[in-house]
C-alpha cells in the first residue's frame, strides 16, 4: 500500500493494490456527529481541505 502523506503522520490517503483507499483523519467531536448520520457500518473521518486538496492531486497522479 503507498501512502498519500509524508510519513504518515496527517490526515492521509493509503492506497491499495485493488481498487481501494483508506482515508485517515481525525475523530469526530460529539457536536461533529450528532450533526452527521452515516449508515450501519460506515462512519465519518474530519479531513482539512487543504490536505483533502493535495490527497486528490496524487490520487490523479497515481
């Protein structure tokens, strides 16, 4: 799996070798998720736009 973030260390992408991504980013505050529902199963990951930005341009790239 490659990473999207130098180290490892910020909100990132990993991709895989299929078809997949994992997404990191920070945990949602209970104000954040009582907003937000997300189907059984799913949840919600808090990503700057700034590294969401720089996440996409190397998705584009690779």
């Amino acid at each position: 799996m490659s990473e999207l973030c130098n180290g490892g260390m910020c909100p990132a992408a990993i991709l895989t070798k299929g078809e997949h991504a994992f997404v990191q980013g920070y945990k949602l505050g209970d104000h954040e998720r009582a907003e937000l529902s997300a189907p059984p199963g799913e949840d919600f990951v808090r990503i700057p736009l700034s590294v969401l930005k720089k996440i996409a341009a190397q998705v584009v790239e690779a």
